[in-house]
C-alpha cells in the first residue's frame, strides 16, 4: 500500500496504479481509504466495476461501523447499485445478491422480495430465486407465504430435506384442522397455504407419486407422523412410525445414509414405540441375515447401526451381549472378503469396538484395536476407524502408534484448522516433546501462508465481480486469524523453544526470551473462535446431539483456559526478566492477578465429562493442568520475592512460598497415579508430563532471581534456592527411572519375539520412547541448573 500510494503520486491519474493500491488498502482492510479510491477509479474511467468495488467497501465500511453503515453507508451503497443496474441489460448474480444483502441489512426485506419478483433482467436460477423468496418472507414473519414458497420448492426438489423441515414448520403454526382422514379426490393448490392434516397429506402423497424412487418424501411421511403423535393428533393416512421406519429401512436400507437419516425420527419416539420398533427391526434383521451380496451386506448394517442407537445391545444379559458381539465380528470378516466388494463396510468394526470400549478394560480396547486394525489393512481409506484406532491408542497413553496410524488421513489445507483437535492435544501430555513442536511449527506456517493465501484469494474476487465471495472469504480470514487452535499452536511452539533448548547459561535464555518477546506479546488470547470439526467422531448413541454439544463446549473451555494459562507462564517469564534490572513489579502483579481471575477460578467449574463414551474425541487440556495452577502461581511470587530480595534488596526477609514442597505433593501424586501394582498405568502420564512442565517453569522463574549479579550477603539465599531445584530435578528423574524399569521389566516377562509388532508391545514400547523423551530433558534441566549454580556471582 506503501509503494503504491508513492507511484500515485507521481501518477495520480493511472489505473494500475490506482487499482494496486485499492487492493493494498483490501489487504489490510482499510475500507475508508479503498473507497475513496474506487471513486477515484470510477470517475476516471467509468468503469461499472469500480462502482461495484466502491458499495462493496461501503457495505464493509457499514458492517464495521453500524451506526455510520444505517446512516449514510448503505444507502448510498444502494443508490450507486441501484444507478449501476438501470445501465445495464442483464444483471449477474453476483451484482444482484450484493443488492439483496445490502438491502437485507437496511431491514428493507419487502424491497428486496418485490425485487425478486419484478428482476427480469437478472440472471439467476429459478430455484435460488425461490431459495432467497423464502429467506426474506421468514425475516419478514411471513408465515402463510413462506408455506406456498416451500410447497412449490417441494416440487421443483423432492428429495431436499430442509424444505420439508420448513414446510412442516409453517404448517403445524398455521394448523387450524386436526382431521387426519385423506380424501382420494383431494387436490393439491400450490398457491395457498396449508392449514390443515389433510393438506399436509396430499402434498406429501403427490410429492412421493411424482417424485419416484428418493429418500426425501418417505423420510417426510415419518416426520409427519411423529410431529402429529407430539400433538396428540393420530395419522389415519400412514402407518405408524415404526412401520414407516422399517419401511424406509427396506428401500434404502442398502444406502450408507439410512443411519444418519432415520436416527432424527427414532430420537423422537416415545419409550413404548422404540421397545416396539426393536422388535420389529429384529424379525426384520433375521430374515435379511440369510442374504447374500453387497446391498444386503450394507443393509444389515444399517439395522444393526438402529438397533445399537436404540439400546438393545446394552439390553442384553453379558452371555446374550457376547454372542450378539461375535455375530457382527464374523459379518465384519464376510466384509473383508474380496469376493463380496463389501471392504467401505465399516458398521460392523465400528459396532463391535464402540460395544467393547463401553467397558474401558485394557484387554478390550487391545482386542478392539488388533479388529480396527484389520480391517485399515484391508481398506485404508476407512477414516472413522483410522480416528477410532487414533484415539483408542491415545487413551491408552500410546502416542507412537497413534502418531503413526492418524498420518494415514493426510489431512490437508484447512482440513488441518478443522481436525486440530485430533492427536495434537494428546503429544505434550503423553511426552511427545519433540513431535509437539515440529507439528506446531509445521501449524504456524500454515496458518501464515494461508492467511495471506485467503487475502490473495479476496483480490481476485474484486478483480473477477465475484462480490459475494468477498464476505465469505474475510470470514475464513477471520476466523483463521483468531482460530483458538492458532493461538495454542503458536504458544505451545514458543514455550517448547525453552524447554526443547540446549541453553545451559541465564545468557541464552536471555537471548531466547527476547528473540520471542514479540510473538508471546502478539498472541491473541481473546476473542477466539473454535473451527473444529466435531461431525468427524462419528457416534453411535442415543445422546448424539449431547455428545456433539459436549465436545464443542468441553474442548472450547478447557483449550481457552489453556491458551491463557499458556500465556500467563510466557508473560511471566518476560516479567521476570524485566524486573531483573527494574524494581518494577506491577506488571507482575496484574498478571498474578487476572490469573486467578481468568484461570484458576474458572478451571474449577470446567464441565465434567464423566459417563460418555471414551472414544469420543475432545480437547481436555486443562483436567490434568488445573492441578497444577496453584503451584504455577506460587512459582512466579516466589521468582518475584527472591528478585526483589536477591538482587534489589528492597525485600528485608527472602519469604519463600515452599515451592519445592508443593513440587514434591506433586511427585508423590504423580507417583500414586502413574504405578499401580507394579505396573505403569501409561493413560496417566499426563501427569508427569504436566509435572516435568512445572519443574522446568520453577527453573526458568527462579533463573531470572540469580541470573544478575546477586549482592554478596544474599549469595546464600540464591544456593538454597538452586539447590532445592536440584533436590526437585533429581526426585522427579527417580521416578522417571522407576518408571521406565517397570515397563522395560514388564515387555522382558509378559512379551517374546513373536509379538514384536503386536497392540501390546507398541504401546510398552511408546511408553518407554516417552519415558526417554521426558528424561532427556530433565537431563537438560539439571545441567542448566548446575551451570547457574556454580556461575553465581556476587555484587562487588
């Protein structure tokens, strides 16, 4: 923008440079100036483009200022589209929709749909025309013209689901006759609404006889039937809705959405219905167990997939539960028979694992990996196995498989946004020091490069009059600047740059904390948006709706506690070391502060996810950390008092905080959780790795309180305080060691040769690659606090 505001100095009247300079000012979203200069554009080459580009910047200028956009913003975006239009012969889309949405923010809706109705000029899909008549007749209210709209959209697309949802919507609020009896010689009027049972019937009955053979209409007789058994209104016209259900069942049954799509209707059955329509999918699933060949195959699938969301299987006594196991196990092996072409079938797998896993017993979930993973040799592109396989091994503490199994996906692009709550929340509690850090830097460059990618992608669309991309690509601007899997990527980069460092002297620490000062400082904390995509952990259960609001809901709370605590340990670091050579503490002081404000209150009351399925997948990364918080914060007063003692000596007595005796609590907590019986419980290793964290914040903290030149009667404060950290270091490398003898014994007595590539030896053997990880740093701590030791130094 720099550039080219000097060149349009010398040439004030060139449109190059006039139009490089607008896409300067696009870049970095000064909607002002890029207003200014596509009325510049505009009056110098009357070019309608450029007076497109200018109540574009309007509308932003608007949006980014409501006050100034009602008042003077939109309407003049109006007039100088409404002065485009009447030059032109023929209106594009893009022209047209920029027009309704400018519209639709000045709450001009009736203009917008007489617009709809009177533009014969513009060019325009008869049923995006429709699509949009009905958007603004809801905004308006409009209940009775919006049933007409969705009827004639029915028609025009039979097998559109959203249009029946709508239809069945304004229907049952315009509902004046309960009168369920279907006349034969009824008429269907597509110009007036619908206000009675027998209308709605008609519809749905004409809709099916000209539609054929699609799902949408039979999908809708069963909706309509379970709306009107809510109301207490009994359908004549239908069967009743089990009936229509296992209906649907045999004419779709063999399509891999029959789950998906008949899971909405059975959620809404009362209790007595459900026992009814198990029963008569179970005679159902008997008959079709004797068929052969794929559509059979698939559909026997969808009906054990009913049957699973609908309970039965939990039902059963452990004999009858075991034998109903076995049965879907031995389909699964019928799939991966070549002869078949069943290898997409992955129902079965997952049934059986998901059944299994309920009971959250070590050898089941192994017996359900070695299943999972048949099935992935077979057909590798089975993703929901290949995340099940991920997270399973996740929940066993075994991150090296799961690494290696979840690089099967080859995620790509914004795909790495989307599933960042996959895998990466499990490396630095499972020890994956190393892999955290390459994936998070690997994360910055992509949230970098695609940042500027999108930015690239806005110009284009000024230059191409695609206008209603514009929004829509500022929005995946947006929401990848302040995409909170961004902000934990870039913090937890930053904070494995100290503790992946071979520094051994305050002097390279110093170094590194001002190399990244402006980073920490630059990481937003608040205003975060969550982009994942939970959809993906594909979940057969009754409370699907509630496990999908949880995983949102538990992994927003607890990474945004995360990010701040994050942010607190960085900010801390760098107050410290300010404070080193200014007696400046305040700064310290606010973020002590808002830490027990922001963080530490708030982790008490994260939501508690106890009593769902293990294998769903969620960020909690704060459930081992909120232990941890206190002592954290004691950590930093503790750095403080010792600068201000230490160094400043305006601190008459050194009051230390006993951080060594909380680390030591946390040893023994740690110690508690990890051995269990003489055997190391690998899903708890979390706690170490939160442990070995805090020991290495205690020693970058007090670091900075001895890093200066201490005064000379203090000296023996500082050597207490390094010799302490020492006294920690050496209890936690002890209990590393104890740990990894106990698995090193257990892989000797319990496994041989033969197993080297089983469940059972990845995971002893990822449990003692993590034990390493973790020792190796340790084993840089101590030679970082040795060297600070034997450096200290006296004032003079």
């Amino acid at each position: 923008a720099v550039v080219s505001t000097q060149s349009t100095g010398y040439t004030p009247n060139s449109e190059d440079f006039l139009t490089q300079l607008f896409m300067g000012y696009v870049r970095i979203k000064e909607y002002k100036k890029q207003q200014q200069i596509a009325t510049r554009l505009h009056k110098l080459t009357s070019t309608t483009a450029y007076s497109y580009w200018n109540a574009v910047s309007l509308v932003f200028m608007g949006k980014d200022n409501p006050d100034l956009g009602k008042v003077m913003c939109f309407p003049l975006a109006v007039k100088i589209i409404e002065k485009s239009k009447e030059k032109s012969t023929e209106v594009a889309e893009e022209v047209f929709r920029l027009y309704l949405e400018v519209l639709e923010l000045m709450g001009m809706n009736e203009k917008a749909i007489e617009e709809l109705e009177d533009a014969k000029n513009v060019i325009i899909d008869d049923r995006e025309r429709l699509r949009l008549k009905i958007h603004y007749n809801k905004l308006l209210g409009n209940t009775e013209k919006c049933n007409v709209l969705y009827k004639q959209a029915l028609i025009a697309e039979p097998d559109s689901y959203d249009f029946y949802r709508g239809y069945f919507e304004t229907s049952f609020q315009l509902l004046t006759d309960s009168t369920s009896l279907h006349d034969a010689e009824f008429q269907v009027n597509l110009q007036k609404a619908d206000t009675s049972v027998q209308e709605m019937t008609g519809l749905l009955l004409k809709v099916a006889e000209d539609a054929g053979p699609v799902r949408g209409p039979e999908l809708a007789k069963a909706e309509l039937v379970v709306r009107l058994k809510e109301q207490n209104i009994e359908m004549c016209a239908f069967a009743s809705p089990s009936l229509l259900v296992l209906e649907y069942v045999q004419k779709f049954g063999h399509k891999l959405c029959c789950y998906d799509d008949l899971r909405v209707i059975i959620d809404r059955l009362k209790d007595a219905e459900k026992e009814e329509l198990i029963q008569i999918l179970e005679e159902y699933r008997v008959s079709v167990k004797e068929s052969n060949g794929t559509k059979a195959m698939q559909r026997l699938a969808s009906l054990h997939m009913l049957l699973h969301h609908l309970g039965k299987y939990k039902a059963l006594e452990p004999e009858q539960q075991f034998i109903a196991l076995e049965e879907i196990k031995n389909f699964h092996n019928i799939t991966l028979e070549g002869d078949l072409g069943c290898a997409y079938i992955d129902a079965f797998v997952l049934l059986y694992s998901w059944q299994k896993c309920d009971s959250g017993n070590k050898p089941d979930i192994v017996d359900s990996i070695k299943l999972l993973m048949t099935k992935l040799e077979q057909f590798p592109e089975a993703s929901a196995c290949r995340l099940l396989v991920t997270r399973l091994y996740e929940y066993l503490g075994a991150i090296g498989p799961a690494v290696e199994v979840y690089n099967g996906l080859d995620t790509k692009s914004i795909q790495l946004d989307s599933l960042a709550h996959i895998l990466y929340p499990s490396l630095l509690p499972l020890g994956a020091f190393n892999r955290a850090d390459k994936q998070a830097r690997q994360m910055e460059a992509f949230y970098r490069t695609n940042e500027r990618e999108v930015l690239e992608y806005i110009v284009k669309s000024y230059l191409c009059g695609k206008f209603n991309k514009v929004a829509e690509l500022f929005d995946l601007h947006q929401s990848l600047v302040y995409s909170i899997s961004k902000s934990v990527f870039l913090l937890d980069k930053l904070w494995l740059s100290f503790v992946l460092s071979s520094a051994n002297s305050w002097d390279q620490i110093e170094s590194l904390l001002e190399a990244t000062r402006e980073e920490i400082t630059s990481v937003k904390t608040d205003k975060l948006v969550d982009n994942r995509d939970y959809s993906v952990n594909e979940v057969c259960d009754s409370r699907h709706q509630e496990i999908a609001t949880l995983q949102a809901t538990t992994s927003y709370s607890h990474d945004t506690l995360y990010v701040n605590m994050r942010h607190f340990m960085l900010s801390s670091l760098l107050s410290l070391q300010d404070a080193t050579t200014s007696k400046e503490t305040e700064s310290l002081d606010a973020l002590l502060s808002d830490f027990q404000s922001d963080v530490i209150e708030k982790a008490g009351k994260l939501p508690v996810s106890e009593g769902y399925p293990l294998y769903i997948m969620m960020s909690q990364s704060m459930a081992v950390w909120r232990l941890y918080l206190e002592t954290l914060s004691t950590i930093v007063v503790d750095a403080k008092n010792l600068i201000r003692h230490c160094i400043h000596g305006n601190l008459a007595h050194f009051k230390s905080e006993n951080v060594t005796s909380k680390i030591s609590e946390l040893i023994a907590r740690t110690r508690d959780e990890l051995i269990v019986d003489d055997t190391i419980n690998s899903s708890k290793l979390p706690f170490l790795s939160a442990l070995i964290q805090t020991a290495y914040f205690a020693v970058l903290c007090h670091s900075c309180g001895v890093s200066g030149r201490v005064q000379r009667k203090k000296r023996g404060v500082a050597e207490g305080v390094m010799g302490s950290l020492k006294t920690t270091l050496a209890d936690i490398k002890l209990l590393c060691d104890d740990c990894h003898s106990i698995a090193t014994k257990h892989k000797l007595e319990n496994l041989t040769i033969d197993k080297d590539d089983s469940v059972d030896s990845r995971i002893t053997s990822s449990l003692e690659w993590s034990l390493d990880e973790m020792s190796g740093i340790l084993g840089r701590m101590s030679t970082l606090v040795n060297t600070l030791h034997s450096r200290l130094q006296p004032k003079s």
